[in-house]
C-alpha cells in the first residue's frame, strides 16, 4: 500500500468513531424526547388535575395547591428537558464539526493521492531526447563538409519538438555560457525511440578553412557541436535538453567520434 492511500485510510478511518457517535447522538436526542414525553406523563399522574367543584374554602385551597404542584412539576420538567436537549444540540455541533474536518482531510488526502498518481504516470509516460548522434565528413582538409546530428527519443510517451538551435564553434574551449542566436520554430513530432535531427539526404554544411584544418589536427582548436531542443509531452508539459560535444580525432575519419563536453551549464534534461 502506498503512503499515500494510507494516509486516506487512516483518515477515513478516523470517521467511523465521529459516524458512530453522530448516530448514538441520535439515539440519545430521540432518548431525551421520549423520557421527557415519559417523565410529563409520570408527573401528571403523580399530580392530577383538580375537580373543578370545592365542597368548602379548605377543599378549594387544598386543590388551589395541588394545581400549582402540578404546573410547577411541569414546568421542572420541561426545563430538564430543554437542558437535556440543549446539551445534546451543543454535543451535535461538536461532532458536526468533527465530521466536516475529517471528511476535508480525506477530500485532501484523495486529491493528494489523485495528483501524486498523475505525476507518477506523467513521469512514466513521458519523452526523454538525448543526443546520441553527430557526425563530420573528415576534417582532415580544408573544404565543405557535411554535418549530420539526431538526438534519439529513449522515453515511453511521443515527443512534440517546437523549438531547437544546434551550432557548431571551431575553437581551442567552449565559452563558459552557451549562446543560442536563435531558436527555430517545428513542429515535429518524435515516437518513442524515433530519432530528430539533420536529414541524411539534406545534410547541413560548413566551411572549415585550411587553416582552421590544420590547427584541429594539431590539437590546437577543436571542434565543438553544442545545441538545444524544447519539446511538449502528451500532457502538454514543457520539457528541455540542452548538450555539448568535441570532436575526438584518431587515426582515420572512420574512428573519429563525439564526446561529451562542455560545463554544466551545456546540459540540462528537464
């Protein structure tokens, strides 16, 4: 059981002794009216209505007091009554507001569960883009070359892409913050373990000089692809993956590979 539909069921949990007492008080009120009902009987059994004729004065004074018993035992025992009742009333509002505050915090604790749940299948259903993929023709010579990237859906949900900038820099370090110029605007869409990125037949292309040839195979300057992508969830959450790599050279272009690079502030998967 999760800590959460605990949390709900030791709420509830909790009115069932506030339900059983509302009911007694029930009972209780219902108990009241019926010994007050009882006792008023009793009473006036006890203290019967005077015949209205008086054989002399002492017969008529005697039942003069036996009428003012009578209304006084009444009105005792309506004013018990009333006391009763009014005690009982106060209990009622009591355990009214126990009730109330009981069945808010379940209300609260179901919401609680009910959101947790929804995070829970958000976070399972949702997109993951990472860069897995870049590619250079050899840098080995000064020309135009084809630059190829794709960042590869690793989630269980569809991404939506709506935004991204990828830019390539030719220099010894990466600035210590990332400059995006501009973000392009898509709409593409990216199933689970679909791929976004440069068409193979359409690939981009840059210049890379004689000179900025040379310094990359020397070691002097490298070659650094760095970008970022905004992309939506099925529940239309905002999500962001930010990289960076540095092209690696080793004997042939064949073996030439990216590598993760950058400071944190390059990356980010949110």
């Amino acid at each position: 059981m999760s800590t959460s539909n605990g949390r709900i069921l030791t709420t509830a949990t909790g009115l069932v002794p506030v339900a059983l007492a509302a009911f007694a008080m029930v009972l209780a009120m219902w108990g009241v009216l019926a010994w007050g009902a009882w006792d008023l009987a009793v009473r006036e059994r006890t203290y019967p209505i005077p015949q209205p004729h008086c054989a002399n004065n002492s017969d008529c004074q005697d039942k003069a007091l036996q009428i003012q018993a009578r209304e006084a035992a009444v009105a005792e025992a309506a004013v018990e009554s009333a006391i009763l009742q009014g005690a009982l009333s106060f209990a009622g509002l009591i355990l009214v507001g126990l009730t109330a505050y009981y069945a808010h915090k379940a209300w609260r604790e179901a919401e609680k569960s009910v959101n947790t749940q929804e995070r829970a299948l958000a976070a399972a259903s949702r997109p993951y883009l990472v860069s897995d993929g870049t590619l250079l023709d050899d840098v080995r010579g000064a020309g135009t070359k084809a630059f190829r990237f794709k960042l590869t859906n690793f989630g269980a949900g569809p991404a939506f892409v709506r935004r991204f900038y990828v830019g390539i820099i030719i220099d010894a370090e990466l600035p210590a913050v990332p400059d995006y110029p501009h973000l392009w605007d898509v709409n593409f869409s990216v199933p689970p373990n679909g791929r976004f990125g440069s068409d193979d037949s359409r690939p981009t292309q840059i210049v890379i000089t004689a000179e900025q040839s040379q310094d990359i195979v020397n070691g002097i300057r490298r070659v650094f692809v760095y970008g970022i992508v905004e992309y939506d969830d099925i529940w239309r959450a905002n999500h962001r993956t930010r990289f960076a790599h540095a092209l690696r050279l080793y004997a042939t272009a064949a073996s030439d590979t990216f590598v993760v690079a950058g400071d944190p502030a390059y990356w980010e998967s949110t």
